[in-house]
C-alpha cells in the first residue's frame, strides 16, 4: 500500500510538471526550461519551511509566486527565439539554474543542526511532512487536492477564450497577429503560468523525497516535462494527466520486473504511442470561442441546423 | 487615408523596401503589382507591424503609426488578409470568424450581428460553419480570411494576394467579392501579381519592383501589356 501511496505523489508532481510544459507548448513553444523552474520551486518552498519554518502550503505559493515571476523573465527574451533555437535557449536556461545549485551554498543553524542547501551535496532534511505527523497517505492525498485544482483551473482556462488564445498563436503567430493578438503578452503569460505550475510541482517533489540535489533536475527531466504534453496530446489537460500515468506508472514503475530490458521497451513503447497516434492521446481539438461570445446567439444555432 | 512615405525595411542587411511612397485612398481600390521578390508581401508585413519598418512613415488621417504593435495596428482598424489565407484550420468556421472580432470582443451584441451578416455575404462559409477551416477548399478558405477580416469592421483592408494557388474560376469569384466590397464604398488595399484581373477592379494602381514604387496611376493611364509583362517580370531601368 505504502509503495502504492508513493507512486500516487509522484504521480502528482509530475503531473504538475507536465502540465507546466503543456501551457507553454499551447502557444506553440517548446520549452526545456520546466525542469529549472521546477528545481527552482523545490529549493524555494524548502527553504521556506526547513530553514523558516513556514508552512507548506504557503510556501507552495511562495515557489509558485517566485517561479512564475522568474519565468516571465525569462519569457521575454526567450519567446524571441523560436523553434530549435528555443529549445536551445531554454535548455541553457534549465542549465544554468542546475548550475547555480550546484554551487549555492546558504544554511542557518537550526535545532542545533545546520539546515540549507549545502552546494553539491544538495539540500537534505527537508521534513515539514515527517515532523508534523503526515503519513504517506495524507500527503498524497494533499498534492492530489493541488493537482485537482490545478487540472481543473487549467480545464477552465482552455474551455474559455483564454485557451483558444493560446491555441491560435500555437497554430499561426501570423495569422494570430493579423486579427489582433498580442503575441508578446500571451506568450509570456502562458510562460508564467508554466513557470509557477512547475513551482507548485517542485515545491510538492522536494517535500515528499525530503533530500534535494542539483542532479534531479538535469535534461532528463526537461525532457520527461514536454515529453508528458507531447505524448498526452494538446486535446486537453487530460492527455497530460494520462501520459503521466502511462510513462511513470507503467512505463518507469509497472515494467520494473524486466530489469534492465525496460530502457528499451520504454523507448519502443513511446514509438509505438506516437505512431499510432500521432497527435498524441487525446488529440486536438479547438476550444469553443464562441460558447464564450453568445452562449446562445442565434446565427450559430441556425449554422448548426444547416449541418 | 493611409499615407506611406519613404517607408524601408530589410531582412538583415538585404533592403526589401528602399523608400518607399503611396497612398491609398479612402473608400476605393488601390492595387499593386508587381513580379516576386519585388517587396509586396513586405510591405504588407509593414502596414501591419509585424515586420518592423527600418524608417520612413506611415500615416493614417495625420496619425503617424510606425511603432505601434501588430494589435494595436488591427485596433486602429487596418486588418491584413494574409497571403497562402492562414486561416486557423483546427478552429470551426464559426471560431474563425469570431477569433476576426478579436479585437472587439467586448461588443459581443454587434459581433454576432456581423457573424450574421458575413454569413449572409459569404453563404458557403454558413453551410461550413461548424466544419474545421483545415477541411475547406482553398477558395473556400480564402472566403473565410476575407470575412475574419470583416469580423474587425476594419477601415482598411488590407488583401496579400488573394489568388494565390487558386483555380482561375476560383479567382474570378473571390475578385467579385472584392469588386463587391469596393463597390459598397470600403478601402482596400489589393496586392496582386493576377494583374489583369486586379486592373479590372483597381481605382488606382502602383507598380513595385525591386523594393522601390516606380509607377503610380489609373488602370487606363498606361499600356496594358506593357504594364503587366513589368508587373509578371518587372524591369531593370526604372520609368
């Protein structure tokens, strides 16, 4: 059961990761940055409440407030780049930040104890969950209430002009700017709002393995990060959701017994996945626009007849 | 009126515009031709900000709007019909043409009255409504750029070769559309390579070819097939 509650949160945090990448890959952006964003949120909320002793779900938000701010600074002048380069981009930027890690170097005396990130033996007794008396099963079932609420905020988003925003600058940057659209604005904010998801993942992870270390959040993870909206599909939040299952716990977790074999057939599986269905699980499809501008305007229910 | 002045603009250190000058008038056609690589499509880029003018001015009624972002540009209600159309093709019809209101989203009452009323102009597009773009034909896809546009009430129209890969009957009836949106009094500006059936339509007309203007004037000024083996080939000496 104990083994059962722990792939739940892993579940969840990277769900939160992927759901990260899937906001900025809307806009037709493919970042590798997630993974930093994701490292920078855990670092945060530690510090918070190992080294201040703040609780968890304000320091959650604290992560969240200050990754997202941080992606929107890098949104800028990352979104100037596009494609390849983009990737490139972030990929340096994800870098850097495991980077800064790996050197960062700032512990108080707490209990008698030193307690902070130490540099490259990274950050360890992070045990806001331990100390207080949560079992595995509450915090499971804590990050899955976040998850939840995050899924279903991100649900509303897509379903409301907002998602189809996002979705047209993805399809045509050209075609969003000549009816209007403010590439600059959306593009950031959909970084934003990737970049302080990633946080709320990051700060969830560091408190359920209560150990941190630079190394978590190299390119493997990035990779994991846009490989879960890829896979899942763009059709809505919920491919995301499903690739996570698919990937974590059956591809790293449920293939186990066959050892060493299970590199290979996780890589063969993910062919066979994406050629199958090459939009990924739940494909494409456009949110409603006009459920938002007439709910009930009679020309679309004339077309609709016409049908 | 749109007054262009001296207007430059490069890729790198390649000049595609190099200075320069029109005008288009209100409530009429103003075309131009000329032959690829002349600087059309730039030029349409400029006007809509998505390229960035190096220098020169462009002026709406005395209001200067080099500078202005690509948006602010659909605001002030100069709304581009892109070439090769860039429609949204996952979005229904009916989302096409509401993501055209864009930039009026506030004004639901009147974007569905418009809706209505492009739906009438363009009954094809109504049959479709609820089919993706993606799955339209390509005339049909045209339809739908020129009324998205619409969806804006834009001031001026601004069309980037409208006939491109389009079967030559195809061609005809997207020019009677626009013939019919002239005739209704509304500024457009048509750039054209397709130049005998843009002079059949054009109030005025410019000639481009290599980045700069080098002729201006009525459909009736010039030899005709003078005019259009410059605007297919364009020349060296400039008139």
């Amino acid at each position: 059961m104990e083994f059962y509650l722990g792939l739940l949160q892993i579940l969840g945090v990277h769900t939160l990761l992927g759901l990260s990448a899937y906001v900025v890959l809307l806009t037709g952006q493919v970042s590798m940055a997630q993974a930093g964003f994701y490292a920078v949120g855990a670092y945060v909320a530690a510090m918070c409440t190992a080294m201040f002793g703040i609780h968890i779900l304000p320091a959650v938000i604290i992560a969240s407030v200050s990754t997202g701010i941080l992606a929107m600074i890098v949104g800028f002048p990352a979104l100037r780049v596009r494609g390849l380069m983009l990737v490139v981009a972030t990929l340096a930027f994800g870098e850097m930040v495991r980077m800064f890690f790996f050197n960062f170097r700032w512990q108080i005396e707490r209990d008698g104890k030193l307690i902070g990130p130490n540099g490259a033996e990274g950050f360890r007794a992070i045990r806001f969950f331990p100390e207080n008396g949560w079992e595995t099963g509450d915090v499971a079932l804590f990050i899955w209430c976040i998850v939840v609420i995050v899924l279903g905020l991100l649900w509303w988003v897509d379903n409301t002009r907002a998602g189809a925003v996002l979705r047209a600058v993805g399809h045509d940057e050209v075609a969003a700017q000549s009816v209007g659209l403010n590439l600059t604005t959306i593009k950031v904010a959909a970084m934003a709002l990737g970049g302080a998801i990633a946080g709320i993942g990051g700060g969830l992870y560091a408190h359920t393995v209560t150990h941190i270390e630079h190394g978590v959040f190299g390119i493997l993870l990035a990779t994991f990060a846009i490989a879960y909206p890829i896979l899942g599909g763009l059709g809505s939040v919920f491919g995301t959701l499903l690739a996570v299952i698919f990937i974590q716990g059956f591809l790293v977790e449920g293939l186990r017994f066959i050892g060493d074999w299970r590199s290979l057939l996780f890589g063969a599986l993910i062919l066979l996945v994406m050629n199958l269905r090459p939009t990924g699980l739940l494909g494409e499809r456009m949110s409603p626009l006009k459920t938002l501008f007439s709910r009930k305007s009679p020309v679309v229910t004339n077309a609709k007849e016409t049908q | 009126m749109l007054e262009i002045r001296d207007l430059r603009t490069s890729y790198g250190k390649i000049a595609a515009l190099k200075g320069v000058a029109l005008d288009i008038k209100d409530g009429g056609l103003t075309c131009l031709l000329g032959p690829n690589g002349a600087g059309k499509t730039t030029l349409i880029w400029t006007l809509a900000a998505i390229l960035k003018a190096q220098s020169g001015s462009i002026r709406m009624d005395g209001e200067e709007l080099i500078g202005a972002k690509p948006h602010q540009i659909v605001s002030k209600g100069i709304v581009t019909v892109p070439e090769n159309r860039l429609v949204f093709p996952e979005m229904s019809v009916t989302d096409n043409l509401f993501a055209g209101a864009f930039s009026r989203r506030a004004d639901k009452i009147a974007v569905a009255q418009d809706l209505e009323e492009v739906l009438q102009r363009f009954p094809r597009l109504r049959e479709r409504a609820n089919q993706d773009a993606g799955t339209l034909s390509g005339g049909e896809q045209q339809m739908l750029a020129v009324a998205r546009a619409l969806m804006a009430r834009p001031k001026i129209l601004l069309l980037d070769e409208p006939s491109t890969g389009l079967a030559p009957i195809i061609v005809e009836e997207i020019f009677e559309i626009i013939g019919a949106l002239r005739d209704e009094g509304r500024t457009i500006f048509l750039v054209e390579q397709n130049a005998n059936m843009a002079l059949e339509y054009a109030d005025d007309f410019y000639l481009l070819e290599q980045g700069l203007v080098t002729f201006g004037g009525k459909p009736g000024d010039v030899d005709h097939d003078e005019l259009i083996q410059r605007a297919y080939l364009g020349t060296r000496k400039a008139s």
